[in-house]
C-alpha cells in the first residue's frame, strides 16, 4: 500500500472545483453568446402562448460553445417553467428511433418499455407529450443512422420546437426532403471565439476550477494563445485540467509553463497525424482521398480499383475506418438519396479532427 500511500499523502489541493473544467460542465454563464441564445429564445416562445414553436438548425465548428449555450436555456426554462417540457438527446450516444424513444421515455418516467417495438414507444410518448408543449434538442444530429423519428415528432406532436445541432452545415442539404418540408428550420451559425472572447471565458472557468492565483500568468497567456489558435475551447480546458494534475502529481503549489508545456505535448500526441505508421494499402487510400476530398465512398472505392488497389470492398472499408479512427479524414454519413446510406469522405482539417471526446 506504501506506492497510494504516498501519492495520497497530500491532502492540501490547487483545485477548487476541478468538476467546471469537465466538458459537460454547464457554466453558471456562456458569455460572448447572449444574442444565440436569445434566437432560440424566440424559436421557443410561442409555446408559451399554446402554439406550435419554430425550429432551428444549429451548426459551427468543435468546441464552440453549441452545446453549453443550447444546454443552458434548456436549464432555464426546466427552472423556470413547468409548462414546458425540454427533451436533450446526443444522438451519438442515441443514434436510432429505437434508442431515442428509450430515451424520452426514460426522461418521462415511463418504465415499461422492456421487449416494446419502436412504434408502440412512439406511441406511448406521444400520449405523454401532446398534454404539454415540448422542446426537442438533437445534439450531434449528423450521428442518427436514420430520422424516423423525426419524422414521427414532426407529424405528431403538435406543440414542439426542434433544434438540431451538427458541425455540418452541410448536413441539411442531404435530409430527406419530407422531412425538410416539414421542418422548415430557422438557422443560426455559431462562430469560433475571437481572442479575447477566448481569454474571457478560460479565466471565468480558472476562477471556478482552482484556488486563487494558481496559474502563473505566463502559462495561462500561452494556454489561451493556443486555444485561440486551435478554436476550441474544450482543448483549452483539457490543458487546464491535465496541467493541473501534472502540478498536483508533483504537490506544487503554482501551475508553470513547464506543466502547461507536458499538456501541450499530450494534446499534440493526440491530434498530430503519424503518416508515416500507416501500412501502404492504407497510405495509398490516404493519398487517393487527399486527391478526391470530398468524395463518396462509392466514388473512391472505383477509383481505388482503377488504380490498382485490390482489396476487396470489405477491407477498402475498414482502412476507411482506421483513417478515420486516427483523424486522417472525417466520413459524414449521408442517409437516405438514391445511393441509400452512403458516407463522404473529406480530410480531417483543424476542425474536424477528432473531438477529445471521443479519447
Ligand atoms: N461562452 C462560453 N462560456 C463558458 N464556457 C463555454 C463557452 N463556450 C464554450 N464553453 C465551454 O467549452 C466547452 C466546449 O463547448 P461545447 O461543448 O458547447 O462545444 P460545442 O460547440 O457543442 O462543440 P461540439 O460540436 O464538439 O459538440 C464546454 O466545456 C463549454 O462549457
Ligand atoms: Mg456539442
């Protein structure tokens, strides 16, 4: 027991409140978008007056503050108001019909839903939500494999308003067209933090997260520097929280360029792509993807037999996978088309690299 002994030894801490730099930490504020939240504000308010609320199509880049703006007026209004009910659904984690009435059951209390087909769920949520008004959030929307449901809310539930949230603007252009008709969404783009922006919410979350005066200036100017230069807060706050560690493993007192410099390096291991450990097959399908960014799957398989690759289909996926895995490209699923469900594959660029998320 001596090794735990001794690293337990210290009792005293830097932190305050180490939990407001985890990503899904709602802050007590989210400046810099007042004006984005006040949209939604408004797609919401004619529930107040028993009429069917507008729907919104919320994109922008990782890291952003989508999230913790939408998740924050959400929290206001379940505060605040009985009247309304807000429904909050990550599609990554609930990427089916099946899965998301589950859900929303679940979220109503409802509990007998063992061995019940997605239809009679949808059924019993629709009795529960049509005696109120309901605000439906379908955070990272570009994750369902398919959009019955959407469809389902959209025809049957009678007072909502739908936001949907994706990095992919472009994700719109390819929604069945039965459903865009209907869903006929307001869109509001967030856009990256300016520097100061960027400076402003990091020293808000310092002041929650550690004792006073416990990052020396020089470190928090370099740790929001980078941040800035990678737009994406949730980078930031992981620098925070892993050089916070790093002092605490060392029981000092104060957080150093030395500290935020291990953090920097670890959030590099991450993010920097190693070409070079690629097998050929792979980095032949990497090359040919750099060439025809943005393609279908479809598309590059052809080319890649054109050119002499000759794995089989089967395989020609898998390595897409492990380009993807490793944050070479990114694969946007695109359902529904004529092609049935198919993916287009673009280069990983700053943005769309792999979310620290997903580590
Ligand atoms: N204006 C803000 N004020 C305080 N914290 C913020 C603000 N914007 C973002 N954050 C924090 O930054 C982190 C990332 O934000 P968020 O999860 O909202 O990103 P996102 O835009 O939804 O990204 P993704 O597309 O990857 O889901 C969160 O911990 C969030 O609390
Ligand atoms: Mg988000």
């Amino acid at each position: 027991m001596g090794m735990f002994n001794d690293i337990l030894r210290s009792d005293e801490t830097i932190f305050k409140n180490v939990i407001a730099l985890d990503y899904d930490y709602i802050p007590k504020i989210v400046p810099f978008r007042e004006l984005h939240q006040r949209h939604m504000a408004t797609c919401i308010k004619p529930l107040f007056q028993e009429r069917s609320g507008r729907n919104l199509f919320i994109h922008g880049s990782p890291g952003i503050g989508k999230t913790a703006a939408c998740r924050h007026v959400l929290k206001e209004l379940e505060e605040q108001y009985d009247e309304i009910e807000p429904i909050y659904i990550n599609c990554w984690e609930k990427n089916s019909s099946h899965k998301i009435m589950m859900e929303i059951c679940e979220k109503l209390g409802y509990k007998l839903t063992h061995n019940k087909k997605t239809d009679e769920l949808f059924k019993i949520v629709k009795e529960m939500l049509n005696k109120k008004s309901v605000v439906f959030v379908f955070d990272e929307i570009d994750k369902a494999e398919e959009h019955d449901f959407l469809y389902w809310i959209l025809e049957q539930i009678y007072k909502k308003s739908i936001f949907l949230i994706t990095n992919y603007r472009e994700w719109l252009l390819n929604l069945d067209e039965r459903i865009k008709s209907r869903l006929t969404a307001e869109i509001l783009e967030f856009k990256p933090y300016n520097f100061s922006e960027t400076k402003n919410i990091m020293e808000q979350r310092v002041g929650y997260a550690f004792r006073d005066n416990v990052i020396e200036q020089d470190a928090f100017e370099a740790t929001v520097k980078k941040t800035y230069e990678m737009q994406d807060l949730r980078k930031g706050l992981y620098l925070l929280r892993e050089a916070g560690n790093l002092a605490e493993d060392k029981s000092l007192r104060k957080i150093t360029m030395e500290q935020i410099g291990t953090a920097l390096r670890k959030l590099d291991e991450f993010t920097i792509n190693k070409e070079d450990e690629l097998d050929s097959d792979t980095k032949l399908i990497f090359e040919m993807i750099k060439k025809n960014n943005g393609s279908k799957t479809g598309e590059l398989y052809k080319i890649y037999a054109k050119g002499g690759g000759n794995s089989s289909k089967k395989t020609f996926s898998r390595r897409l996978r492990d380009l993807e895995k490793g944050k070479f490209i990114v694969a946007e699923k695109v359902v529904g088309g004529s092609e049935g469900t198919t993916s287009i594959v673009k280069l990983a660029s700053k943005n769309n690299e792999r979310k620290l998320t997903e580590f």
